[in-house]
C-alpha cells in the first residue's frame, strides 16, 4: 500500500466501498474542528519555519499558490482527524488569531484545533501569551511562533494594516492547501508513522496519482479504470527503475527522484524548471487538466510518453544518442518536443543536429583542444566518441553503460605525462619511483648497464627522498620512457593536447595521474582485470588500438599513436567526425 493508496482490496479481489478524496481547499474555507491525536507530537515549528510559510504566501501575490498537503480523516460531520500537517495548520491558526488580537481583520476564526491529550492547549492557542508560556514546552513553542508572526508584520511599520489585508484576501482566493481525505479503513497511526517517522513526504506523483484513481472510479454501471491504472502505474514504475533505461533518460532535474514516473508527469505539466518550479506545480497542472479533461485522456498520455521512452530505449542510435545529450545536459522534455510530428529517420536527423550544436566545433577546433583551456569540451568530445564507437557496433548488443557514466566522476587522464615536477610529497615520490621501477624491470630495449645504473638511482632515492634526487631521476625515466632517444620517440604534440587525453574515473593518487604511459598501461589493464568499468576508448587507447599493428613499441606512446588517435577522435566511423561543423561554418 503506498502512502496515498486510496481503493484497498477486500478479500476475495473486491474493492473496498471506502475511498480516498483529493483536491485544493483555500486556506480560509478551512472549517470544523480538528483533533490531534495522542500518537502525534506537540507544536513545534520555530521562526525558520514560521518565516518561511509567511514568506510563502505573501510572495504568491495573489496568484494561485499551494502549501504541503494537509491529510485528515472525518471523525463526523464537522470533526476530523488531523493526521497530517499539523504544524501547518497550527501556525495558519495562529496567524488568524494573531490578526484578530491585533485589530487587522474582525472575521471569526474560521476553525478550531483539539488535542486529545493536552487539552489547555486547545485554549492557550487561541491566546497565547508570555505569561504562561514557561508552563510546558508546547506552550513555549506556541507563543514563540506567535512572537514571529507579530515580528513578521511589524516589518512593515505604517503599512502594517494595508499589507495584512493583501495577506488576509490571499488566505480567502489564491492559497489553497491539498486536502487530502484518508479513508475510513486506514489504520492513521500507521499512516502518521508512514509520512512522518518515515519521512515520505507526500509527492507531486503521489497526489497526481490519487487524484487520477479517485477520478477513474465510477459509479455502478460505468466503466471502472481503477485497478487497470494502479497496476499500469506500477508497471510504469518498475521500468523506469530499470538503470540502465532510467540513466540514459532522466535529466538533471529528475535523476535523483524517489519516484522515476515524475519524469512523465513533469514532462506532461511543462512549466518551470530547477529552483523557479513552484512547489506541486506538476500537481496543479495535471489537476486542472484532469478536470477539464478526463482522467482516461491524461492517463493515456502517460502511457504514451512511457511507450516512447521503450522505444527509445529499444531503438540503438536513439539510445546513444538520446542518453549522451541528457547526459550533457539536455532535458527529456525538449527532447520529447523534438520528436512531435517526425519520423523515426527525421527525428535521428534532429538528434544528430542537437549533437552537433553541444559540441560547436570544426575538425581544425578539435585539433587544437587543450587541457589547459578547453577541458569541458575535451571531456565532452572524449565522451561522445566512446558513446559512438560503441553505438557502431551494429553486430553487438553492448550498449553504452549511462548507469556507470552517471554514477562515476571522471576525470581527464593524461596518457603520457612527461612532468613529475608537480609531486611534492615524500609518499608521492616513493610512490612515484615505486611503479616506475617496477615497469623499468620489464623493459625490454634498455641496456643491463643504463638499467642497473637507473635501479640504482631509483633505490637511493626512495631510501632517502629529496626533491632535487627525485627530480633527477625522475626527469630520467621519463625521457627513457618517452622514448625521446629511440625513432619516432620524439612528441610534436603538446602535453596537454586532446590526442594526449582520455576518459578515466577520478583518482586521489597524484604520482600515478603524473605516470607515463607504460607505467600507466599496467595500472588500466590491472583495472580491467579487476572489473573496473573502463571506457572503450581509453582500452584502445593503452592497448594500442589506434595505430599501425606492430609499428611501434607497446611501452611508447608515440607521435604516430597519438597521430592515429587524433585521426580515429576525427573520423564518422566511431569518432565525433560526423558531429563537426564545417570549417567555414564557424568564424
């Protein structure tokens, strides 16, 4: 049962008579009497709290405005339970009375709140006062609040009273609360518990969900939706949990969200995004149009945006493609958008223009990233070719794993670094010198006499570290290891260019990102070994892949292999190649 599950099943598969209610109430059409049960806490909320909800409805200025669900049960018919939001109405309470004491609006207080086990708070709410508020700590807080609310107001000096009547109207025709009315069956303690002890807190998709369940159910004779919504929302649910399909689809704004079918629901209500979106925005939008439409209608565009994301997911270039432009950035709603009107081939057409526009490079632009001035966009190119060599495997079903992606940081690894200068711990030199000797054993095309001598230098440096011994040697085994002194050793390309890049997760370990290539080479292949998720291309890269079989010598990285690199970065044949722009295309 989740939270707000408002049809139960009986034994035997028959709904329960007892159903849930869900809507918008304006703040001053609140009445009745309402009763805090024993399970429930005292008043607590302090003056961040009360600021807050204050601050809240005056900035709705007159426009339609929703505050937290506020969750009953009807005891008769002018009695409820007050299972949920307590806090809320209280200080709403107070703030009439506050009004009332102060002469600001004469109207009546258009409720009443209970406790059914501190029954003098019943009346010290309706006159808080200094006096007694040290006789317990509900009344402390009772009267601390109602101190804020009268520091609240007293903010606007003359125009106290002209503001208050702006408030007062905004509590009568713009701020609503969503009321929801539990059924009679459900167990409230239990409810409480869920909501507050829990801290599930009632959700965009849950209310847009009981709404959408309270609206299917009709009356005898009438076609009942009920039970085939609910379970459609759950399947729903359960394939957007998937990781794989919920990576390569959810937007910043979504990814972390508890519920996956917010994504649809806040697709479908539009709006704003990030931190201007209004609270329940998505529940007010749906709301309306369940109202003015149908609920069966809403329902099914759900269904189809969910029909969309499975054939997407389905669909290889629209998988890689889609998943790389959310990655980078995009949202799932414009891309939806996109995709109104076209084909199949038409809208990879627009995927692939959309590609084209994050990137903004020519071939020539490409060539002349750098580390140190363009490493936003050296990530991103580096990642959409290990995206695209993958999605060009026609023959295999090995998709890009956005799941990894998303969840792993990355950093950018040079493949041959040829500066230690940068180490300037001990631990990172001893480190630095530990690895290096261990791949300077294994080196095949050294002489046993500039190898001896190395070892020995290496040695003495890690029994007794300085900076200059350190430096020295190894300012050594990187010319030794560049192969500055053997043909085709020599770099023409800076350190710092994008054919000396790849894609590797984040290390903390400075003297192994400050490593040559060999040294490297051996720390990605144990990696490997080990399961570690190691991106393709970066494979290919401390494999070899990329350049002539045979031509050069596996410890190197070489100007030809960082030539063919560049080459395979350009090419449309797994590389970016087909996303650039032409070269008179950008000035």
């Amino acid at each position: 049962m989740t939270i707000v599950e408002h049809d139960q099943l009986k034994s035997r598969g028959k709904m329960s008579k007892e159903t849930a209610t869900l809507g918008l109430r304006l703040v001053g059409d609140v009445a009745g009497v309402f009763r805090v049960a024993r399970y429930q806490r005292g008043y607590r909320w302090g003056k961040h709290e009360v600021d807050c909800l204050l601050d809240d409805i005056y900035e709705s200025k007159g426009q339609p405005y929703s505050l937290q669900p506020v969750v009953v049960k009807r005891i008769d018919e002018s009695t409820w339970e007050l299972i949920d939001g307590q806090q809320r109405l209280t200080t709403l309470f107070l703030i009439f009375v506050f009004m009332g004491h102060e002469r600001l609006q004469s109207g009546p207080l258009p409720y009443s709140i209970t406790y059914e086990t501190r029954e003098e708070s019943e009346t010290f709410l309706q006159a808080p006062n200094g006096d007694a508020a040290g006789a317990n700590i509900d009344f402390f807080h009772i009267h601390e609040a109602y101190e804020c609310i009268r520091a609240w107001f007293g903010k606007f000096g003359a125009r106290r009273q002209h503001e208050a009547n702006k408030f007062y109207g905004y509590l009568f025709e713009s701020v609503h609360l969503i009321w929801y009315e539990a059924p009679d069956h459900l167990n409230s303690t239990e409810l409480f518990t869920r909501l507050n002890v829990g801290r599930i807190p009632l959700n965009d998709a849950e209310l847009v969900k009981a709404l959408l369940l309270s609206r299917s159910h009709r009356g005898a004779g009438l076609s009942d939706r009920t039970y085939e919504i609910a379970a459609q929302w759950d399947i729903i649910e359960r394939d957007l949990q998937d990781p794989d399909i919920w990576a390569f689809v959810a937007d910043q704004r979504s990814i972390n969200s508890p519920t996956k079918i917010s994504l649809i629901l806040d697709t479908l209500a539009g709006g704003p995004r990030g931190r201007s979106r209004p609270q329940f925005y998505t529940f007010n939008v749906l709301r309306e149009k369940i109202e003015t439409e149908t609920a069966d209608s809403v329902w099914n565009e759900v269904m189809l945006l969910h029909a969309l994301i499975l054939g997407w997911y389905e669909n290889r270039d629209h998988y890689h493609k889609i998943g790389y432009l959310v990655s980078t950035g995009q949202f799932f709603g414009d891309l939806v958008a996109l995709a109104k009107g076209k084909t199949k081939s038409q809208y990879d057409e627009h995927l692939d223009d959309r590609i084209r526009e994050t990137l903004a490079l020519t071939p020539s632009s490409v060539a002349s990233l750098s580390y140190e001035t363009n490493a936003t966009k050296c990530a991103r190119v580096l990642f959409l070719m290990n995206v695209e060599t993958v999605r060009r495997m026609k023959d295999s079903s090995e998709r890009y794993a956005f799941r990894i992606h998303r969840g792993q940081a990355w950093s950018l690894e040079h493949i041959h670094a040829q500066n230690a200068e940068s180490l300037t711990k001990v631990e990172e030199w001893r480190t630095w010198l530990h690895v290096h000797r261990e791949a300077l054993a294994d080196l095949s095309n050294v002489s046993d006499e500039r190898r001896t001598n190395l070892l020995r230098r290496i040695d003495a440096a890690v029994g007794a570290p300085d900076k200059l011994s350190f430096q020295a040697v190894a300012r050594d085994l990187t010319l030794l290891f560049s192969g500055s002194d053997t043909s085709g050793g020599g770099g023409i390309h800076p350190l710092h260019s994008i054919s000396n890049l790849a894609l590797l997760a984040s290390s903390d370990n400075s003297a192994l990102n400050n490593a040559v290539f060999e040294v490297k080479r051996r720390r990605i292949l144990e990696r490997d070994r080990r399961g570690a998720y190691i991106p393709v291309c970066t494979r290919n890269v401390f494999l070899k892949y990329y350049g002539e079989p045979n031509a050069q010598q596996l410890h190197l990285w070489s100007t030809q292999d960082r030539e063919a690199y560049m080459a395979a970065i350009l090419s449309s044949e797994g590389g970016v190649g087909r996303y650039l722009r032409a070269e008179e295309a950008i000035a």
